[in-house]
C-alpha cells in the first residue's frame, strides 16, 4: 500500500486547484487519480470561463459572501489566463452595449447577464490541462488508474484502485472526490457504500439551438455567451441559455447506453452557425424525486427514437406541428439552406422524447428569445434533442466542502457543488483550505 498526504480523485479543475492550494499550503506527497490521461469536461472542451459570482456558483450553498467569491475569482483567473492561448471575448466593465441588452431583455421580463469571459477552444484542450499539470511540482498524477471504491477507517481512508499491471492501494488522511459529471454517478453509488449522505438537486432538460450566425452575431459579438435567464408564464418554471459558441459546432456526447448533445468552438477554425443550450430547470419531489432517473429516461428514450443517435428539427418543421424528414431537409423553397447542420443527427419530432410541460416552456422561452434576438426561430433553426445536464447528485457539505465523513471531502460539478470550470476551480480551493487546516496541519494563506 503507499501512502500520501492528500488523494485527489478527478484531475479537472476542482482537482488541478485543490492540488495547487495544497501545494501553496506546502503539503507534499499529493496524488490526483483519473481513469483517462485527460480529463472530460470543460478543461479539455471549448474551455469557457466566466469569471462573474452570479454563473455557476449558489454563493447560500456554499457559505460565502459576494466578496469572497471575488477575491477567490480573481486568484482563479490569474492562473487560467496565464495560459498562452487563452484570450479574453467579453469584456464586461463599463460596457454600454451591455446594458442596452440588459434592458431589451427586461422590457421582455427576461434576466440579462454579460460577465467577463475568456476562451481558449477545444484545440487548446490538451494543452491547458498540460499547463496547469506543469505548476505542480509535489504532486503525483496517477493517470489510466480507476478507482473502484474506498474504504475507510483508524483515521485513513484507502483508495482500492485498477490499473494497467491489476489492482493497488493508495491510502491517506483526506481525500476529495471531484469526479465531474461523468462520474458523478460512480461516486454516488461509491459513496453510499462508505455512509457519505446524498441527495438529489435539479436537473437541466432541453435541447440545443443552432441557427446562422448572422442572426445572434449583434448580441453575440457584444457578449460571447449570453445568459437570457427567464420564467415562463404558464408553469412559472425557469429556463435559460447557457453555453453560446458563436462560429461553433453541435456535438454528440457518449454516456453508455444514451447519447446527449452538447456544443463547442475551435479557436482557430470557425462555422457559419452559432449554437447554445436552452435548458428547463426541473425539481422533483415526492412520490419520485430521483432527477438522475428522470433525466434518464428522457436520454434513453431519444436513444431508441433516433435509432442510438440524438434527434433534429427544424423550426420551420416544428411550428407546423411536422416531423423533419430526410427528404426535406435541406429544402431551399422552406429556407432550410440558410443553416447547414454541423451535426449527423436523425431528423425527427423531438416533442415525441420531451414532457409536454418542458416542451411548453422551451417553446415559450424560444419566442420570447426571438423579441429579443429577431431571427432565432428563423424556419431554418435546429432544434437538437436531447441536451441534459446531470448536475442533480448533491451532497451536504461544511463550509469546506468536507461531508459527513471526516476527511472526506468533495468538489465540482459532479457532485452539486459548481456549474463550469471556474465554479469548480473555487469549490476546490474551499476544500483545499479544510484539508490542510484540519488533517494536515497547515495555517490558512493570507
């Protein structure tokens, strides 16, 4: 068995910057577990950062003040952007054309947010995460080893782990679980077996809308990624943009048995499209209240609808109440040509994998969004379904991030603690700061 001082389970960015604070606490002997070489999630994809308290962060979950959040934003940002190729796209302070847009949305009873935002894209993935890699120097990356479970006990806690040569064991006094969204199931089920309390927050339902992007260049141009954050009329339920790539491209993501959407952008090569998320925030309560389940059984029942691959459809075919049909796709008397797909998804009905209540309210937040951005339901628009974000698995935690266990600890979006890189980054100095003080004998930093 080896022994170290920390164990870090997820090399994103809640790992990368509790393993950074540590070492600026001068803990040694730290080790960061992954199962892939890289990291999934936002490090390794488009790598979009907002660098505002109000996106991603609940600042009540987490015990801290909007000051706080600032000041630790700020020592986030001051290592991501010391990336090379990292630039900034939204320049938020003092900016007029912001607050235009804040007032055409409010006129529309819709929530307008342009933070500032930096951007690096998915061909420079690779290579931030091998920047952040190369600022720690008594860390230990222990990468292609799974862990399978932990246990625990005498005031240690042992990593049961495979690896290429079999099975090992790590053990140390703290150990923080970031394991992103898609292993935030994983860790749950590990989790229960250890005692560690969970429960079930919301989950995002809804799809992701592709057009020209001459339509959304005016706002777009003005904030790379806008945030319309509005509730519908009808059943008072929120919805809102999230992940805008202005010359980006739609993607297909893999989660075992089920595909989902999602969307991106190159930094050195762009599409004539635009492409953001408009997802439906979705709480259950008794007598089901198991988000994950419910999110997967949508996914799972687009899977069989387009035959193992994700759904599309024109929002011309969608007013008429139509399926989009191969044949007609890329109609020219229908207007379809003026968007070209960026994604070999299967054209269809997406009302047939969708609740009628979040078809409702996506159909709602869509028209309300074309008063604000004319030409977003263009008959050319796609529709692609489903997008779901599996943020749902929620565990109770001190203000250090530290659960129910003693010198457990988690962090990140997989386990309802952040939304997005920089959310992450922080709940991971938050957990860095308990681990030290309290198991590892170091005084907070100034």
């Amino acid at each position: 068995m080896k022994r170290y001082n920390a164990l870090i389970i997820g090399s994103g960015p809640a790992g990368i910057f509790t393993a950074l604070h540590l070492e600026r606490f001068g803990v040694d002997k730290i080790a960061v577990f992954d199962q892939n070489c890289y990291p999934a999630g936002g490090l390794l994809n488009d790598g979009k950062l907002n660098f505002d308290h109000r996106i991603g962060l609940d600042l009540d979950e987490l015990g801290i003040d909007p000051k706080t959040a600032r000041e630790y934003i700020q020592q986030i940002k001051s290592v991501l952007t010391g990336f090379p190729h990292c630039r900034q796209v939204t320049f938020a302070k003092d900016n007029e054309k912001i607050a235009g847009w804040e007032r055409i949305a409010r006129e529309r009873n819709v929530q307008f947010i342009g933070p500032e935002q930096w951007h690096w894209g998915t061909d420079n993935g690779k290579g931030v995460v091998d920047y952040l890699r190369g600022l720690l120097h008594r860390t230990t990356f222990l990468l292609g080893t799974e862990v399978k479970t932990i246990e625990t006990g005498n005031g240690m806690h042992c990593l049961i782990c495979r690896e290429n040569s079999g099975m090992a064991e790590y053990a140390g006094p703290v150990v923080l679980a970031a394991p992103g969204r898609k292993g935030a199931y994983w860790f749950r089920d590990v989790a229960r077996t250890v005692g560690i309390h969970n429960n079930f927050g919301p989950v995002d339902v809804g799809i992701r809308v592709e057009l020209n992007r001459k339509f959304y260049d005016p706002v777009s141009d003005v904030v790379y990624d806008p945030k319309f954050i509005l509730r519908t009329t009808r059943h008072q339920d929120k919805v809102r943009t999230f992940c805008t790539n202005p010359g980006g491209r739609v993607r297909i993501e893999h989660y075992g048995d089920f595909r989902l959407v999602n969307g991106d952008a190159l930094s050195s090569r762009k599409t004539a499209n635009t492409n953001f998320a408009l997802l439906n925030t979705v709480m259950l309560t008794q007598p089901f209240s198991d988000t994950t389940k419910f999110g997967q059984m949508i996914a799972k029942q687009f899977h069989l609808l387009g035959g193992g691959r994700p759904i599309v459809q024109r929002v011309g075919d969608f007013r008429e109440g139509s399926r989009s049909r191969q044949a007609t796709f890329e109609s020219e008397i229908r207007h379809f040509t003026v968007c070209r797909a960026t994604c070999r998804a299967v054209p269809g009905d997406i009302t047939l994998g969708l609740p009628a209540r979040i078809v409702d309210n996506l159909w709602e937040a869509l028209k309300t969004l074309d008063k604000i951005v004319p030409g977003i339901l263009h008959p050319s628009t796609l529709l692609y379904a489903p997008e779901i974000k599996f943020f749902d698995t929620h565990f109770r935690t001190d203000e250090f991030m530290e659960t129910n266990i003693k010198g457990i600890f988690v962090a990140g979006d997989g386990t309802g603690k952040s939304r997005g890189i920089v959310g992450a980054a922080l709940t991971g100095i938050l957990a860095a700061q308990g681990m030290a003080q309290r198991y590892l004998g170091k005084d907070k930093l100034d």
